[in-house]
C-alpha cells in the first residue's frame, strides 16, 4: 500500500465540526476521507501494479450422477457412497505357495488350446488335469501353514467390508465424520438391514488398488476414525440398533501426527465404551486383526472369524524381529503365535470358523458373504433374545474367561488332549538293542509255566508279568519292522508319511483320501518285499509269540470280569435271601409244611411252593437287572406239568395217594412196625434235651428201617403196582414226557394214625 507523506492539507471552508469528528474515526491525521478521497497528491509517481491471477480449481467430483436412478439397490441414498464397483477387473495375484497350481491351470489352457486349433477331441486329458487341479487345491487349502494363511488374509483382491456388506444388505447408507473436524476413509460406517431388520455397521476398508489403498491409508486408522466409530455406537445404542462390526487392519496407524492427535486414548475409550453398550454386539474378522486397533471395534458378544483370517497381537514379521532378529523367521513367528482361527476357536478367543471356499475369500466373494450373513444372523437372534443386564454379564464374561489359569486344579479331559506332551528323552539308536529269539522264547515258556502254577493254586492269576512281557513283545516287533524297513529302502518314504500323519494330528483335522491313497500304496509296496528282508523269520517269530500272549491277556481279562460278575451276583442273591420279607415267607412256608395233612393238604402245599418260589424269582431278577443283567426265565419240563391242569389225571392221582396212605396206615398199625416208630420217638425226645452224634445216628437209621418196611409194604401190593402202571402210561400219553412216577419217592404221611410225619 502506498504511503501517504506528513505534508500539511489545505481545509476547504466547507469542512464542518462533524466532518471533523467523524474524521478521528474514519480518517486519519484530523483529514476527513471525504477530502482525502477528493485531494492530489501530486507529488507521488505511480511506480507499482497490483496482479490478481486466479487459477482454475480441479472440478470436485459429486459422488451423485446427473442420471440417478431412484430404483437402485440400498436405495436412492446409495448413489452418496464413494464405493463404487471398479471399471477394470483386478489382475489376478498368485502367492508364493500357489505357483505349483499356476503350473497344471497353464496345462489344461495349453490343452485346451491344442484342441481348439487341431479339431482334436482332448476331452479326457482336459477331465483327468482338471481332477488333478482340484484335487490339489483341495489338498493344499485344507493344509495351509499359519504363514500361508496369514499370505491369504493378506490377498490383494481379497473382498473388503463395503463388499461383504452391500452383498449382505438390502439398504445401506454410509454415515460420516467424527463431528470433530475431520471423517477418517480408513473405518466406514452405516446403518443398513439384513432381512427387514436395521444393523449399524462399522469396519476397516482397505483399498482394492493401489489408488484407494492410498486413499483409505492401507485400512490403518487414524484417532478420528476411532472416534466416528465411538460416535456411531452411541448413536446405534440410543436408537437400539444391534452392531455388526468387521475387522479388517494391520493396526492403527502409527504416525507422529496420529499419536498427537491421541491415537492410544482414543482406542481405550473405544474398549470402554463397547462394554457398557446395551445392545448387542457381534464382530466378524474378514482379514488380519492387528493389535489394539483391531480390538478398538472387536469387544462384542460374539466374535467369528473367516477361516483364512487372523487375529494378533504383533504380526508375525515383527514378532520374529524382536525375538529371532530377522523377519526370515515370520513362518516359525505364525506357527507359535496362534493367530489362526482354528487355533483361536480352542483357546475360546474365537466364537466360531465362517467357511470359506477353496483358493479363499477372494475365490467367491458373494459365496462368503452369505456364509458371514448366516452366521451373523444366527448369532443375532440368539443375543436379542436376552435382557440387558444378561446381555451386559455375557460380554463381560467372554473376556474375563480369557487366559485365566489356577495352579492345583485337575485339568480337563478335553483340555489334556490338546496340552504340549512332555519332552521325552531321545533314545539312540544305538541305545536300542533286540533281544537274542532264543533267550525271549525262554522267557515266555517260564511264564506260561509260571500261570499255570499260578491258576492251579488260585483261581485269579497274576497279570504283571503277562503285561510285561506283552509290551516287550510290542517293542521287539517294532524294532524288527523298523529293520526291515530300513533293509528294502523304504525309511524316507515311511518317514516322510509320518511327517504328513503328524500335521493333521496337530491340526486337528481328518486325513485326506490323497494321503490315504499314499499310505494304501507303501503299506502294499513293504508287504510284496518284506519277504526279502534279513530279518524276515525272526520277525515272524515274535509276531507270533505277541499273538499268542496278546491272546492269553485277553482270556485273563476275560476270566477276571466273569470272577468280578461272579462275587457281585453272589452278593446280590445274599442281599435278597437276607431279606426280612423273603425270610419271614420261608418260615411260614416251613410252619405250614410241618403242619399240613392229608393229600388235599399236599396239594394246597405245592401251589403255595410254587407261589413263594416265583415271587423269590421275582427279587432276583430286580436284583440282577440292577448289574445291567438280562435276566432270561427257563422253564423246566416238570414246571410246566404242574403248571398244566388235567382234571382226570389229577383225581386219579389223588384217588392212588389216598390207597397208598391207607396201606402205610394198615402197616403202621402192626406191632413191629409200631414198636420202631415209638422208640423213634423217645430217640427224637433224648436228642432234643441233649444233643449226641451216636444218637443222632440211632435216630437215622431207625427212619431207614421204618422206610424201607413202608416201601415194601406198598411194593408188595399188585393192585397197587397196577394202578400206578397204568396211571403212569396214561399220563404219559396227556403230556408227552416221560416223567416216571415211583412209589419210592412219595411223601409218606402217617400224621392220620399216629401223628407224626416223616419222609
């Protein structure tokens, strides 16, 4: 500006007070600027140009077309996203580990190419390589390395946030800003549905080339996406939308302007903030998860993971900085890191695997959107189902269980499977030495001569040396398998296939039908020359000797769950005759058999039997079913005649019982026989007082003698003998058995005559 001189200025005499005054404010110097404006300052020459240039601005591009079409998918408001489909389709990118698949996909197109150009029909060849391929793929995606699955997290055209969620949504719109000054592109959020049912969705958006990874600052955030993304949970807590969050950043960005900006506050905000929201929350990893940058979104009730993602603390190049001092060492970092799902799902960091398809995420796009869209629902209706405080504790809950150990407590079955097995000193070959196949068939004739002694003298032999020496037997046979092996060249392929059995062990997964086909193929290749083998008769003769003591283990098993059945059994039956119920029956049952007369009284006396008898059955039965033991009831031939009812046969029966009786009561009645059964009396009275062996003996051979004058007194009637001819052949013909009825081995009851019975 130029710069007016302190030269005096001449007043016109129209200049007033006023003009004046308003000159100490509009002027300056006491001169009004209405006569400044009109004065000449002839004294200054105009040396000086002003020069305004105004330079033409790049148009700002309006995500809005001039075209828009109101019936868009997600709605009109789509056409405000940023995220539109590429107009160039991305280059295909082959990993390291895939380059092996690269090399059958160039044969089948030079094929394919051939049949093309030729006419030829190369249909078979093109079938047979496609088999190959996909079986290859198969094999290789089911066994991936931890490295190799963080390499496929990390695929260039893996399918980002916005693409799982406009596949996912019906609606969507993207919300901005941090209402702090600035709307970070690396976090994207929005309110979309799913199935008519509103989501707040928030997540990290990587770029799909090079120009948005740019852009969107390769997925790291910086504090004010945290903070747009703490904005929306507050926004989705007051109007009660469920979160849906997707992890997807190596981490927050890490620059000075960001830790100014209070990069580690405003993660620890978001931690605490996640905790006390009351609705519910369900994070899906879709990449990598680095770090507390990917926690900043992740701190929900239920946490999924695509099967090729990860989820870390540090990532595996910068873990083997630290502890190996090289970045080579990222494989080795990977696999002690677990940071895969499948190991994150044991450790119950992960609630759950999304299925991916075979080459990855990236292989089919909306295919895996579908799979996070049914888990995700899934989990959904489970959580809304639940009230607030219920809500709240299950959060809490899931990460308190985290990394929490308590020494002295007994580990869990399931939890013992999975433990690292202790270190087990290396043995040297060297070490190892077969025993001579004389000394051990020694050793197993002493102890089969050492059981049989043993089950001679006690009815349970003992098993240690059995054991033993079945074991030693197992470490023999394996010993001269791996010599044999080794003498038909076959140990590195054998070793090879151990190795490959071992990573599907550690993995947890089933073994492949490639593998299965490779161990059918070395098993039949060692068969066909063992036979060549040096060693080849010694190892039959102690495969042998392990047959025939495994087999001797197994009857001593055997013989000693039948002895255990045994005692329990006995000890059930006990348990039942001991019984108050079942012993006062018997004693009744023994008081109405000593008082019971005449032949009706007999029969009464039978059923009776019988009656206790099946109710006995009845108590052993429960008794045994209550071992796990089938009780099966067998009927004798004779129980089911007493069962079955002939009227005739029964009065005739009776009608001969009461002849027989009559004749024993006419024999009683003569003197000889009288005399005998009076001194038994007084024999059973002096016994009863006083108690002697030589009477007892006096007493038992006067029933002998009494019996047998009854029998023959009975014997020596023909009318009788007759009658019991033809009663027997008639009830032989009703029933069909031969039962045999003998006059012998009747019940003789002389109670009528004399009052006393006896058999």
């Amino acid at each position: 500006m130029a710069s007016v001189p302190h030269s005096a200025v001449a007043l016109s005499a129209t200049s007033s007070a006023s003009d004046l005054l308003r000159s100490s404010r509009n002027g300056f110097s006491g001169v009004p600027l209405r006569a400044l404006g009109r004065a000449r300052l002839d004294g200054i020459k105009r040396n000086f140009s002003v020069v305004a240039k105004i330079r033409k601005g790049k148009k700002h591009e309006y995500p809005w077309p001039d075209d828009a079409d109101p019936n868009v998918k997600g709605g009109v408001l789509s056409h405000l996203s940023y995220f539109k489909p590429l107009k160039e389709r991305p280059k295909p990118v082959t990993l390291d580990f895939e380059k092996p698949l690269m090399d059958l996909e160039k044969k089948i197109i030079d094929v394919r190419r051939m049949a093309q150009e030729t006419g030829l029909d190369f249909s078979d060849q093109i079938n047979s390589l496609e088999n190959k391929y996909h079986q290859a793929l198969k094999d290789l995606y089911t066994h991936l390395t931890p490295i190799q699955r963080v390499n496929t997290a990390r695929h260039p055209n893996r399918p980002t946030f916005l693409d799982h969620v406009l596949n996912i949504t019906e609606k969507f719109v993207e919300l901005h800003g941090d209402r702090q000054g600035y709307d970070d592109p690396a976090i994207v959020t929005g309110i979309g549905t799913i199935d008519g049912r509103p989501y707040m969705f928030m997540g990290h958006q990587k770029g799909r080339n090079t120009k948005e990874n740019i852009q969107r600052n390769f997925g790291m955030p910086t504090p004010h996406g945290y903070r747009k993304a703490m904005r929306m949970m507050y926004y989705a807590d007051h109007h009660g939308f469920p979160i849906i969050s997707f992890v997807d950043t190596p981490g927050a960005f890490a620059d000075l302007k960001s830790e100014e900006l209070g990069q580690g506050e405003a993660i620890a905000h978001n931690l605490r903030t996640m905790f006390g929201l009351k609705v519910p929350i369900v994070s899906v990893v879709i990449g990598e998860g680095g770090s507390g940058g990917a926690l900043a979104i992740a701190c929900a009730n239920k946490l999924f993971m695509l099967e090729n993602a990860v989820f870390y603390v540090a990532s595996p190049e910068a873990c083997a900085a630290i502890l190996w001092k090289t970045a080579k060492a990222s494989p080795k970092a990977a696999e002690k890191l677990k940071i895969t799902a499948t190991e994150l799902l044991k450790l119950k960091v992960s609630d759950g695997i999304i299925p991916e398809p075979l080459g990855g995420a990236h292989a089919d796009p909306a295919w895996t959107s579908q799979q996070i869209k049914k888990a995700v629902v899934e989990a959904m209706d489970e959580l809304l189902k639940m009230d607030t405080p219920t809500l709240l504790e299950h959060r809490r809950l899931k990460f308190r269980k985290l990394g929490g150990f308590q020494e002295g407590l007994p580990v869990p079955p399931e939890k013992k499977v999975n433990m690292k097995k202790k270190d087990e000193p290396v043995v040297q070959r060297a070490e190892i030495s077969k025993t001579p196949d004389l000394e051990l068939e020694d050793e197993v004739e002493k102890l089969k001569q050492r059981i049989m002694k043993a089950r001679e003298s006690s009815p349970e032999p003992a098993k240690s040396g059995l054991n033993e020496m079945v074991e030693k037997l197992k470490r023999e046979v394996d010993l001269e398998f791996s010599e044999a092996v080794r003498a038909v060249g076959l140990e590195a392929k054998v070793k090879a296939v151990r190795e490959e059995l071992a990573k599907v062990n550690t993995s947890s997964q089933t073994i492949d039908q490639g593998l299965k086909d490779k161990i059918e193929k070395l098993t039949a290749e060692f068969n066909n020359s063992l036979s060549q083998a040096p060693n080849y008769s010694s190892l039959n003769l102690k495969l042998d000797m392990l047959k025939e003591m495994s087999q001797a283990k197994k009857l001593e098993e055997q013989n000693e769950k039948v002895t255990t059945l045994k005692e329990k059994i006995n000890k059930k039956l006990n348990e039942v005759m001991e019984k108050s119920s079942i012993k006062a029956k018997i004693e009744a049952l023994k008081a109405e058999a000593a008082a019971s007369n005449g032949a009706s009284g007999q029969v009464d006396m039978r059923e009776k039997i019988v009656k206790v008898k099946k109710e006995i059955e009845l108590e052993f039965a429960s008794a045994l079913k209550s071992l796990n033991l089938d009780v099966k009831r067998i009927k004798s031939k004779t129980e089911d005649l007493v069962q079955t009812s002939f009227p005739d046969l029964d009065n005739k029966i009776e009608e001969l019982d009461r002849e027989i009786i009559e004749k024993i009561n006419d024999t009683v009645n003569t003197t000889d026989l009288k005399d005998k059964i009076e001194l038994l009396k007084l024999e059973v009275a002096k016994a009863e007082r006083k108690p002697d062996p030589e009477l007892q003996s006096k007493i038992e051979a006067l029933k002998e003698q009494i019996k047998r004058s009854l029998a023959e007194a009975v014997g020596s009637s023909k009318e009788l003998v007759e009658k019991q001819e033809r009663l027997k052949k008639e009830v032989v013909e009703a029933t069909g058995t031969g039962a045999e009825y003998d006059a012998s081995k009747l019940e003789v009851n002389v109670s009528a005559t004399q009052g006393h019975s006896f058999s």
